[in-house]
C-alpha cells in the first residue's frame, strides 16, 4: 500500500461536527495513557478516547466514527481512538512503531493544525494540517512527534485489516 495524503478529507460540515465533539464538548472522555508507544521518557504522555476496540467502545462512535470508516472503505476494523497531546516546550520525538504486528491498514486524520507531525522511518514527514488524512501500510514504521505552538494536537488514528 502506497502512502497517500488526502487534504480536506471530509466535507466541511462534517469536520466540524467531529471537531465539537473531539475538541470542544465539554463531557467529552478523556484518558489518561502513560503507557503509549509514543512516549519517549517518563515526562511524556498523551490522552485518548477509544471509539471502538474490537468493537464500538463509545457512545459517539456512531454519530461520529462510522461515516469516517465507510469512507476509507474499511473491511474489517481494528481500532479508532482519538489521541490528544499536551502542549510542550521542546519538541518529543516518540520511538517508531507499529500499531498491531499483523498486516493492517493505518490512516491519521488531524483535527488541527500545529507544528507537530507524524514522522517515518526513511525520515518523511506528514505535517498536523486540519482536516489532512494520511493512509499508509500499518506495518510502515512511525512516530508521532510533539507540537509547541497550540495546547492540544488532536488526531484519530484509525487501524483496519
């Protein structure tokens, strides 16, 4: 699978109605997750919002999620969790990685815009543009880099066979 970049993936109604979910309901569940593949030290962590695991796992995947994975033209689908990162004073590179160690599908959708990126192993780099979806084979090595200029760099990461 090529690695693609679609620019405003979802119509624009539709982006933002998934922004005021993801980025402005204030009843919106958040986790804490210490323990992420991207974390590169102690003092690194981010928040997620599993909208479904094996299964749908909230409320909003429905309303919010479904039409995303009808989209991409999903089979079978792994996981969909929103990410939220912190901001911080010095970029954090987190370690390459792969989502599942079984052949997969990955696609990150940002929800903002911030100078933080998702990197690969052969040093290219997708820069955080609203509403900029990347597709890419999900045993392709990669990391999610920081941002320092917003205080939150939101993404769906969306895993599929």
């Amino acid at each position: 699978m090529k690695t693609l970049i679609k620019e405003n993936f979802l119509d624009h109604e539709e982006f933002v109605k998934l922004k005021r979910v993801t980025l402005l309901e204030p009843m919106f569940p958040v986790y804490l997750s210490i323990d992420n593949k991207n974390n590169v030290d102690d003092d690194t962590f981010c928040f997620q919002h599993t909208f479904y695991d094996g299964r749908p796992n909230s409320d909003w995947y429905s309303t919010h999620i479904q039409s995303i994975v009808d989209k991409l033209e999903v089979k079978t689908l792994l996981r969909v969790r929103a990410v939220y990162y912190t901001i911080n004073q010095q970029i954090q590179k987190g370690s390459f990685h792969t989502d599942f160690n079984v052949p997969h599908k990955t696609a990150i959708l940002f929800l903002n815009t911030n100078n933080g990126y998702t990197e690969f192993e052969d040093n290219t780099k997708v820069e955080s543009i609203s509403n900029r979806c990347i597709t890419f084979d999900g045993l392709k090595k990669h990391r999610g880099v920081t941002q320092t200029d917003t205080k939150l760099r939101v993404l769906l990461n969306i895993n599929w066979l």
